[in-house]
C-alpha cells in the first residue's frame, strides 16, 4: 500500500533541514524485506587517503603533506588503514559489517566528472550511450510490489531513472550554498575585477577565510530519516543519497576530512535509523573516479582513475579489503599518474546486487549492464 | 559576432535554447515591434482594475453593514488583505510567464522599463492589488503608441491614483471644500500635491528641470477632480451620493468629480491654463509629455538602460531629438535606439538587474512557464520585489545599486537551487555557448566542464561573469 502523501511530508519536514554538502535521498520500492542504498560521492572522492595503503613504499612519498599517518589511522589490516575521520565506519569494520574495495573504476578512462557520473550511473561503457541507470534496471527485476517508487530530492539523479516508476519529492529547506560551490565561484571571479572585489568582500563576511566548520549541515538527520523510512514494512526498498564536495584540488587535508566525518555521521544515522532492519540492508559508497596518486602544487590532488568503494550493512562479509593491488611504484601508475584500477565496479555492483536481493548473479550482470561482454559478478560479498 | 549575444541578451530578455538564432539581429529586433501581444494569454487571466474594485466595494459594504460586529469587521479586514496579497502574487507570476514566452523579447522589456519608470509601490496597501492591472492596463496597451497617451493612462489608473493619494485630493476652494466649510468651519480639506510633484519630477520633466514648487501646487490644484470611482472614503464616498456628475455605478474606472475640482486657471511653467474641468489638467499633461526637458529626461533614462549606465550624451541628444520631431512617437524612439552604433560597440555593459538575471536564467534553462516556482519571494531574496522598489522613483539601473557581495552570494544560492533541480537533464558546456555566442570565454567553459557534478556546472553557468552582464 503506498504511503499516503501527508506522512512523507511530514516526515521529511521534521529530519532533513539543511543537507550535508548537499546530498539528497532518492527512494524505489519492491516487494522484499532486502534494502539496498547507494551512496554516490560525487566529485571524484580520493580512495589513496581513504583507504590508505600505508605499507605501500611509495604512497608516504607521492602524498607528501596529505600522507595520512598510520598511526592517527584505523590499521585494517597489514596494508590498508582508515582514514580517522571514519569513526563509526571503523567500528563496522571491526564488527565485519564493513569491507573496502581498492583499485576499482568504472569503464571510463577520461577525466570529466559529467561523463564519468553517466557512465557510473547508468551503467553503460561510455557516457551518454544508454539513458537509464542501472538501479532503475535493478528495481524492474525485484518482485512486483507497489511499484510507488519515491525520490526525495528535486531531480531524480541518473542511476535511477527509467521506465521503473520513481517519482520525487523536493524537501522542504532551502540548501544554502554549499562550500564547494562558493569555492569555485571565487575562481571564476578572479579575473574580473569587479565581481572579484565583491566576492572577496562576501566571503569574509561569510567566514569562509578561516577554516571555521560548518554546522549548517544535517548529516544525521537525513541518515536517520532514510533510514526510518526504509524500515518500514510497507517502505521503499532501495535509496540513493547523492553527496559532493569531494572535488580536492586544493586543501585536501581539512576538505577531505571534513567530507569523511560527514559520511560517517550519515552512514551511522543511516544504521540507527533503520533499526533491526539494518540486518537486511546493503549499502553501496562509491564515486566516479579517483585521484593522481601524487599530491599537486596546491594542497590536493587532481582528477585520476582507481579508487575505493565501500561495502556496509548487516550481511556483508566484511573486516578486510578486496583488492588486487597493483602498487603505486611509478612503473605500476596508470598513465603514469594514476592508481591503477584492477577491479571493474560494475562487477562489484552486479556482485552486491544479485546477493543482496538473492537474484542469479548472470541474470543481474546482463540486465543491469547489458553493455558488457564479458562481465564476472564478484562473490562472497555477503553473506547469504 | 557578439551582435547576436546583444540582441538577445541586451536588447532581448535572454537567449532560450530552443529558439533559433536571428540571422539578422537588428532586423530581429525590429520585427519584433510588429508581433507583440499587449494581451497574451498569461495577462488575460489577470483580474482587470475594474473586477478587483467590485470586489472591494462589495467586501466594503459587507464590513460596513451595520449588524456586523467588530470580529466579523476584522475578519473582513483580513480576508480583503489577503486577497489583496493574491492577487500581487498571482499577477507577478503572469508577469513572469510573458517574459518567457513573448514573441517580442524587446517590448517585453520596455514594458518592464515603463513600469518602473511610472513606478508604484505595492507596500502601499491600498495599491498592491492594482499592481499587476496597472502594468496590464496603463503599460502594456501604450509601450508603442504615443508617449503622452501612456502618461495620460497612468495618472488616470487606480494603482497610481491611490499610490499617491490623488483619489481624495480636494480643491480648497472647491464645492466640496466649501459646503464642508459651512457645516465645520474649523475642518480643513487637503490638497495632496504628490502625484503632482511626482509627475513633473518623476514621470516627465525630471528633477531640477526649471519648474518650481509653485508650478507643483498648480498642476496639484488642476488635478483635482481627478478622481477613481468607488474607491474614495470619507470625504470623497460622500461627494458621491451629492454629486450627480460622478459615476460611483463603475468602481475602479477614472473618474471626473467636478465638485472637487479646484475652480479658476492655473498657470504653470508661464502657461495659463483656463480649459474647465478634467481638460484643465490633462492640457497641462499634454504639454509636459511633449517638452524637451521630457525628451531628455526619457532619453536618458532609455540610453541609460540599453546602453550604459552614464549614457553616451551622443544617443541621448539623438534620442531626445527623435522624441521631440515626432511629438513622443515610442516606436520612433525605439527604432533609433537599435540604431545607434553605441548600443552595439561592445556586449556586457550593463550588470543585470535580479528581475534581468532571474528571467534570463530561467529563459536559458528552458522553462516556459513559472509552475512550481513562486517568482515574488525569489525577487524578493534578490533584493528586487517586483512592483515593491518602496518609492515612486522605481529601482536604480546601474550596477551600484546591484553589484553588492551579498547580492552576489544570493544569485549564487539561487542558481544553486535553480540548477539542482535540473539536475543533469542539461549540460552546461553545450547550453553555455548557446546563452552566450562569442561572449562566453574558455576560463568560464573551463571551469563549467571541471565542476564536480552537472548542477554544479549549470550553476557555476548561471552565475559566470559573462551570464551576469548583457
């Protein structure tokens, strides 16, 4: 029976005001007592400082100031640490609802964020070739249930969108600015004397000179929400929260620590919100492409290849890190600048699929990425 | 090359990706005099003057009624307020829907700049329900007729009549002035010089233009008389019932009430004035619209606004030149506006206005009507409420007044919010090059085509330098 409008509005007024870096929820529904959510880091998030190779003799050397030290990190295992920031998501690790993917990438071998997103997103081997995503793909093979399929957020993003029926709700909040945004706005300005003056003169108002945080954000909130709302018997079965700000040209250090407190404080209300039913869901955290493995002239890292993916939930078979890693001595580098990807992500993604919803893993991989000639569903991923 | 960014985005109201571009520009922008609605559909679903003061006497007799007790005179308040309110909203969304559809992108636009030169202000109560008519009535009708016929629609329109207190000014030596006088020697009855004052500053001569404050109080006292049915008080509501001429049967029209009328000839600026009655004052209009202090005034405030923000003194002779030979002709005015060499030297002289920014933005991201959106409150957090400039001088149109850093961070938010819910259905490194032909530089489109997601692009599109000057 689809939930009646009213309590979706006022639901959503209570939670989710402002949102962290702008993420929104996109909801689908089926009829199982499986959930599925992927998180999509939009902006090309930095896997190397992540999930940090820290016995890798070259890593320390490429990231120079970014090098994260293992010793503030969370060890995983004789290789990988966590970054600190990831709190919570540690705990799940060490509780082995948690795993790591390394050196992973979707198809594409270019560098734009718009194309690479597409490509994530709708599954397809290059951008703009198909005009659905594959979670959508993914909802038409789940048992016929109320196909009363709700997004919260202004747009349906590109993964599930298609003929499976999922309509959107805009929440209530205006979203400010966020940081990333105002960011790139005063670099466009630099040029042009008049709005750069102004510019400058806002954003000192605004604070945004000194390093202050910014608590505008509800992380918690919205996790908590799409967490409650999933838990419900008669709820949706499969969410997208979109989130951004992982853009590190510059700043690394701070930006890419604040952006991973953030996550871990919406993956941890994500758990709590769902209660019991945590038991049941999956979540997917992934991004376009990663970052040079070397750290650039201004603090950060700019856009690259092979990065990490996360896998958490109640059935994950998790406490390690799946990788085939090919290393970052200067020979190993894809392009001579990039982490070399050794795992494609929609095996990764045709592998969580069929699992989570126990689906034959051929029939998943053909339907969510027919594109793909030859395509093995990674296993193990869960426990059934 | 740029001739195309300027007619579409200068003279025009903004590029929309799904019109073609004008092979011939300026012959674009002439041809548009000849296909311009002054009633499209969004405005004929717009309450007339007329209808929205039926209502108010209507709504009026029923709070008036004697059995109505004081809760049931306050709810009648609110409701008359409220409708007020909705009537304001719902016309700037009309007004919204024709700047995205007109087929005539540059009459649209003078609209625009008539109404804020003949500007009221909708904070005044009593006005804000005829804002909207009074752009549809007294505006729209007149942008491309004579200079005097639209001055004459104006100050005879209830928004400008009640925004500047016209309806109840009375002549102190008036029938009226005079039985009030008899019953209450000790009650003064008002003369208001505003809309008088208003009109020689404002609407024609301009400030400082050689007349003198005796010249306001004499075109104040020819005014008199001038009037709006159905909507006086006091005073004025009781005219009516002794004044046989007045025609109270047709609420909200202009009317003539000869019993306010201020007897005797005026003179003004060395004129003597002796026609009687309401031809008293409108011969003094006449003169006014056709007076070269007028010409210039118009002239400039026109160069002003296609062109620069200080005018070329060049355009502006020509242009007054132009509005004098002719006796205040617009179309010919406008003609030798799209003419002028000075109005295509060079794109991107003139920081867009909110209202220029929010229509161009929406006019560029393809939206053909304003459903879902709510246009006043989105003016209102861009600093320019629309019909709302809080005097009678209208807003600014230099860039001082809109080139604030906070301005700036507003339009950032908005287009923010704008492109989310967009989302990746538009790319902004095609659509860019279309909104801007040969004005958008490669940094821009460098930086669009590097932004972390599609909404970011289009948002960074939206707010680029090029995109926020036409």
């Amino acid at each position: 029976m689809p939930l009646p409008r009213r309590q979706l509005l006022s639901l959503f007024a209570a939670g989710a005001g402002a949102m962290f870096v702008a993420p929104e929820i996109v909801f689908a529904r089926a009829a199982t007592d499986r959930r599925f959510v992927f998180i999509i880091q939009r902006g090309a998030a930095d896997g190397l400082d992540t999930v940090i190779p820290y016995a890798d003799p070259a890593y320390a050397g490429l990231r120079g100031a970014l090098a994260i030290d293992p010793a503030d990190a969370t060890r995983l295992d004789g290789m990988f640490a966590l970054h600190p920031a990831l709190v919570e998501t540690a705990k799940l690790y060490q509780g082995g609802q948690m795993l790591c993917v390394h050196a992973v990438a979707s198809p594409y071998r270019e560098r734009s964020h718009f194309d690479a997103q597409n490509v994530l997103e709708t599954g397809g081997t290059a951008p703009y070739a198909l005009r659905d995503g594959w979670l959508n793909r993914l909802v038409s093979l789940l048992p016929r249930g109320e196909d009363n399929a709700i997004a919260f957020a202004p747009t349906v993003p590109m993964a599930l969108r298609g003929p499976a029926e999922v309509s959107s709700y805009a929440p209530s909040a205006l979203p400010q600015a966020t940081d990333d945004l105002l960011l790139r706005v005063g670099q466009l300005y630099q040029a042009d004397r008049q709005l750069h003056a102004l510019w400058s003169a806002a954003m000192e108002t605004r604070g945004l000179a000194s390093d202050k945080g910014d608590s505008r954000q509800d992380a918690a909130g919205l996790g908590r929400t799409a967490g409650s709302f999933l838990a419900r018997p008669d709820g949706a079965r499969i969410a997208m929260i979109e989130t951004g700000g992982w853009d590190t040209h510059s700043g690394q250090n701070g930006r890419l620590a604040y952006g991973l407190k953030q996550l871990d404080i919406l993956i941890a209300s994500l758990r709590d919100g769902l209660g019991p039913v945590w038991d049941q869901t999956t979540v997917l955290v992934a991004t376009e492409f990663g970052r040079t493995a070397a750290v650039n002239g201004t603090g950060g890292t700019d856009h690259g290849t092979g990065s990490a993916a996360m896998l958490l939930g109640g059935r994950v078979n998790g406490g390690r890190v799946v990788a085939d890693w090919p290393g970052l001595a200067p020979g190993a580098l894809y392009d001579g600048r990039d982490l070399r990807p050794t795992m494609n992500i929609n095996a990764l993604v045709a592998g969580v699929a069929a699992q989570t919803f126990a689906l034959d893993p051929g029939k998943v991989a053909a339907t969510l990425f027919s594109s793909e000639h030859v395509l093995r569903p990674i296993e193990g991923l869960l426990w059934i | 090359m740029s001739d195309q960014a300027i007619a579409l985005n200068r003279f025009g109201l903004g590029v929309r990706p799904d019109e073609a571009p004008p092979a011939a520009p300026k012959a674009w922008l002439l041809d548009q005099l000849d296909r311009y609605e002054a009633r499209p559909a969004a405005w004929a679903a717009q309450p007339t003057s007329r209808a929205l003061a039926l209502g108010f006497v209507e709504g009026r007799a029923d709070r008036q009624r004697k059995e109505a007790d004081a809760a049931t005179k306050i709810a009648a308040r609110r409701k008359l307020r409220m409708q007020a309110r909705e009537t304001y909203v719902s016309a700037v969304n009309a007004r919204a829907d024709s700047a995205l559809t007109t087929p005539a992108p540059i009459v649209e636009r003078l609209v625009h700049f008539w109404s804020n030169h003949f500007a009221i202000s909708a904070d005044k109560l009593v006005a804000m329900p005829f804002a909207g008519s009074f752009e549809a009535e007294a505006i729209r009708p007149n942008v491309l007729g004579r200079f005097s016929d639209m001055l004459i629609a104006v100050e005879q329109h209830p928004a400008m009549q009640l925004f500047l207190d016209q309806v109840a000014s009375i002549g102190p030596n008036s029938r009226l002035a005079s039985m009030a006088a008899g019953r209450n020697p000790n009650r003064k009855f008002g003369l208001n010089e505003n809309l008088a004052r208003e009109i020689m500053e404002l609407h024609t001569l301009g400030v400082r233009s050689g007349y003198s404050q005796a010249d306001v109080t004499q075109l104040a006292q020819a005014m008199t008389g001038w009037s709006i049915s159905g909507l006086g008080s006091g005073p004025v509501a009781r005219v009516a019932a002794i004044d046989v001429d007045s025609a109270e049967a047709d609420p909200g029209a202009f009317v003539f009430r000869p019993a306010l009328h201020e007897p005797g000839p005026r003179q003004i600026i060395g004129v003597v004035y002796d026609q009687p009655g309401e031809g008293q004052a409108r011969a003094v209009l006449l003169d006014l619209a056709t007076s070269p202090a007028t010409a210039r005034h118009v002239a400039t405030k026109l160069a002003r606004h296609f062109v620069a923000d200080e005018p070329p003194p060049a355009l502006v002779t020509r242009l007054a030149a132009a509005f004098l030979k002719t006796g205040g002709d617009l179309p010919t005015l406008y003609r030798t506006l799209i003419d002028a060499p000075e109005a295509w030297a060079a794109p991107g002289t003139k920081f867009k206005t909110p209202w220029d920014w929010l229509i161009s933005s929406l006019r560029g991201l393809g939206r053909r009507d304003v459903a879902g959106l709510q246009v006043l409150p989105m003016t209102n957090q861009l600093g320019q409420p629309v019909w709302r400039p809080g005097s009678p001088a209208g807003w600014d149109d230099v860039a001082a007044s809109w080139a604030a850093p906070d301005a700036l961070v507003r339009r950032v938010e908005m287009a923010q919010r704008l492109a989310n819910s967009v989302g990746d259905r538009i790319d902004a490194r095609t659509l860019g090059p279309r909104l801007l032909p040969a004005v958008l530089t490669s940094a821009t489109l460098g930086a669009i085509s590097r932004a972390d997601s599609a909404s970011t692009g289009l948002a960074l599109l939206l707010v680029s330098p090029e995109f926020q000057r036409r």
